[in-house]
C-alpha cells in the first residue's frame, strides 16, 4: 500500500498523457452501436428475469435538471427554473417502470437503487415523494437494501434529507469540486464550505452512511496553494469517500466548456500534481486509495472489499459487491441486463414519444461477445483491485497481449509474476495505479481493432 504518490519524470507524463477511454465500461460507449434497439433491451430484461428469477436488482433513476449549468460540467442535464418541470418527466419514468416491470415478472426485488443526475434534490419534497413511492409500489425493496442519491449541497434543504432518510435513503454522494472561490467563479459554479458542512453534519445525524464528496483536479484556476486549503477543508469534514476526478476537458462535445478560458487549466505535471497533492493529504489522514482517484476510510465497507479483492464497479463507480444486474430510467440512462448494455435516448421529446407510443426508449446499446464479458472482467479486476490472475486456460485467449504485458512491465507500471499452476498474476506498481488506465488498453481488443482507424473522441489520461 503507498504511502505517497510516485515521483514521475515529465517524459513519462508526457508518454501517457494521451486520449484513452475510461473504462466506466467494457466495452465503451463509442463501441455501442443503433442496431442494438428497444427490442434487444426487452429481450435483454426478459432473459434476466427468467434465467435468474430470484437474484435482486439494481436500478438507476436519472433526473437530469439543474438550476444552472456549471461550466466544467460533462453530464446530460436539463437546466430550468420551473419546479413543475419534473411532474411529466416523473410519469414518463412511471411509464418506463411499467413496461420494464411487465417484462420482470417475478424479479422485482431491489439491492441497490441509485438516483444521480443533474441534481436529484432540484425535485421538491412532493415530487421526491411520489417518485420514491413509484417505485416501492412495482418493486420489492429489501431491508437492507443501498439506496443512494446525489446532492449538490448549495440546492439541498435540511427537510429533502429528512424526507429522503424517513423514505429509506441511507447512502449520499455529494458534489464538491473545489472550495476556492476563484475556482467556483471560474467553473460558474458557487457553494460554500459552510453549507457542505451543514449538509454533511445533518446526513450523519440522520445516520447516512458512506457519504462520499466528488472532487475535480485539473480545474481552471487550481493552483497548489489553494488546492491545499480544499483538501484541509475536505480533510476536516472527513467525508467516508472520496472521489477525485480528473477534469474531462471535451469542448468539441460540450459547448460550455467552451467559456473556460484555456490559460487557466493546469496541465499535463502540473494537473497530475493536484492529483498527487489529494493522494498525499488524503493518505496522511488515514484514507486508503482505491483505484488511483478514490478513497475511502479505514471503517467503509469499499475498504473491507479491497482488502479482500472483491472490489466492483458500475457506472456510478466503485461498489462493494459485483454489481447485479441493473435496469436504468431516464433520458441517457445505462442499463446493464444480462450481459448487453442499453443507453436511453438524450432528448427529452424522444424519450416522450417514446414512451408514449409504449416502447422502451432505448438509442444504443450492444450485446457482449463471450470475448467481451472475459475482457470486462479483466479490466474491471485490474481497475478495482490493482491486480489480476490469468488463470492458465485463459492465457489463450490472448497473444499480442503478452508482449505488451511484458513492455508494461519494462516500463514500471506492472510486476508479473508466474505460478506453479501456469496462472499470470498481474499487479500494479505504485506508478501503474497512476497510469492503470494504459495497463487496461492492453485488454482492449475493441480499441486495438480501431488501431489507425477512426479513433472515438476520449478525454485525456492525465
Ligand atoms: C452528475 S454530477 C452530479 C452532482 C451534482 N449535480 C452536483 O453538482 O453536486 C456527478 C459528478 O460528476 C463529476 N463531473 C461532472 N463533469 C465533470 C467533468 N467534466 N470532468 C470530471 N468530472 C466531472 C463531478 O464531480 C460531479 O460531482
Ligand atoms: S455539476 Fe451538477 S449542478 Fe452543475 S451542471 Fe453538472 S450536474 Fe448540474
């Protein structure tokens, strides 16, 4: 386990510092195609449903609206100032769950329900409501389900959180960023220490768990000095987990990135050392890194599953346990149903009309090889754990892939060694945790079949 992050020379800054996907899926959403409609989702569902009639389910609400838009901001959002706005968009998602319950039957049982966004909390007390009995009425909640919800703490009152704690919330992810005000001024985007600690403190009363801040480094404006004094703030509220993200610079895809002066932005060793800087102070305050940008204390669960290398992901990151199965709701909500991805549409008409004419509102999606599914666990073990073990009979499924196992490890980022039994255990060294993401383009037959072609759009590594 690292105590600090590696020192690394700028070349090999400079080496990696390349677009490269990452890996929130396998394979990723470039890959996703229109073929893969709403009838392959149905038959997706319906497969679930009767192969495994009685393993629980996940489910994702996304509720896209937002009182404005932050600049920096990379997800699909609906920025309004009419609070009415969700009352239709909450009975399209009442269609949605209809027709994806009749195809259920009998799976109705949740383990893990997640509502992100936008800003779930732009919904009022009535609307959070309606729609959290919505779904109790056509699922099977279990007691000790996880069911979490994203909070931009500047619009979250103290009554949402006693709501959504009577309702049965108990997991809350909220967005941070940065506290320095030059920063918020920069990204359009104004919250205050105190109105985080306040929501923090009020979660913990009502015996939230696992609340998580989101962090971004590589912001316009951050510089060492006053990215210090956020991460001592963050270190004083001492959030259970931490995610450190790495700003997705993409101008071409969104417009309003497009307002952020570029002379601002940290980059390349000076972006990766905000990173470094997190790891530091978050470390030395007794977190442990999971992955390279997460964190969690000592007591969290996702420290337990680390220590037993039983890390999952999904799309809303790192779990405790493999993810289920997981239906989402929406516009550009992502299922993951036996073993095929289906992304909804982006458009709030389409989504509309869809529902309306009673098809699911699926856009793309893709149904995974056999070679997929083995490749996604590969890559996912690697990304969650920082480690993973070949078994022999699946060494042949791969032969370009050794060699550049082994230049992986020429260049620092992996120790390989052999086992009695033929397996390859794989582990990532300090310096490959930083660059995990390159170690998991060597799995990426997708992206090596793409090699010299048209290359999809991805942000930068560092
Ligand atoms: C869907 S947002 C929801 C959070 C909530 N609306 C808020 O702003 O507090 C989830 C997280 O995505 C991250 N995020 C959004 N845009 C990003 C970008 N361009 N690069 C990196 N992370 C980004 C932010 O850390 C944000 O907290
Ligand atoms: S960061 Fe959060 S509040 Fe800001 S635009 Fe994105 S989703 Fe909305």
């Amino acid at each position: 386990m690292p105590r600090h992050f590696p020192v690394i020379p700028p070349e090999t800054i400079r080496r990696y510092d390349v677009a490269g996907p990452r890996y929130t899926s396998y394979p990723t959403a470039p890959e996703w195609t229109p073929a893969f409609g709403p009838e392959d989702h149905a038959r997706s569902i319906w497969r679930a449903a009767n192969e495994s009639p009685d393993e629980p389910l996940s489910i994702y609400m996304h509720l896209p609206f937002c009182h404005s838009l932050c600049t920096f901001c990379g997800c699909n959002v609906i920025v309004s100032k009419d609070r009415n706005r969700p009352d239709q968009y909450i009975d399209l998602l009442f269609r949605e769950m209809d027709l994806v319950t009749s195809l259920l039957g009998q799976r109705r049982t949740l383990s893990q329900i997640h509502w992100g966004g936008g800003t779930p909390t732009f919904l009022t007390e009535a609307q959070i409501d309606r729609l959290y009995k919505g779904i109790r009425d056509r699922f099977r909640i279990l007691p000790d389900a996880e069911v979490s919800i994203e909070v931009h703490p500047g619009h979250t009152t103290l009554g949402q959180l006693d709501l959504l704690a009577r309702l049965g919330f108990n997991r809350l992810s909220m967005g941070v960023q940065d506290f320095d005000p030059r920063v918020q001024d920069l990204i359009g985007r104004h919250q205050s220490i105190e109105q985080t600690e306040l929501i923090v403190n009020h979660a913990r009363g009502l015996g939230f768990t696992g609340i998580n801040f989101d962090l971004i480094y590589g912001l316009p404006g951050q510089n060492t000095e006053a990215w210090g004094r956020t991460l001592e703030e963050v270190n004083r509220l001492r959030p259970d987990r931490l995610a450190v993200y790495s700003f997705a610079y993409l101008p071409t895809l969104r417009a309003q990135q497009r307002k952020i002066p570029l002379a601002e932005l940290p980059l390349g060793p000076d972006k990766l050392g905000l990173l470094g800087q997190a790891h530091d102070a978050f470390v030395d305050r007794g977190y442990r890194p999971i992955g390279f940008d997460h964190f969690a204390l000592p007591g969290d669960g996702l420290v337990r599953a680390l220590n037993a290398r039983t890390v999952g992901r999904n799309f809303q990151g790192f779990t405790v346990t493999a993810a289920p199965d997981t239906v989402a709701f929406g516009i550009t909500g992502i299922s993951d149903v036996a073993g095929a991805y289906a992304q909804n549409v982006r458009k709030p008409s389409e989504y509309k009309e869809a529902l309306e004419a009673g098809r699911l509102p699926v856009e793309r999606g893709l149904a995974l090889t056999d070679d997929d599914k083995r490749r996604r666990r590969w890559i996912n073990q690697l990304l969650c754990n920082d480690w993973l073990r070949l078994e022999r009979q699946e060494l042949g499924f791969l032969s370009d892939e050794l060699g550049d196992l082994e230049r992986r490890e020429e260049e620092g980022l992996i120790e390989r060694n052999w086992l009695t039994d033929g397996a390859l255990d794989i582990t990532l060294t300090d310096l490959g945790r930083v660059f995990a993401r390159h170690v998991a383009m060597v799995f990426d037959n997708r992206l090596r079949a793409r090699q010299g072609s048209d290359r999809p759009l991805y942000s930068k590594a560092v």
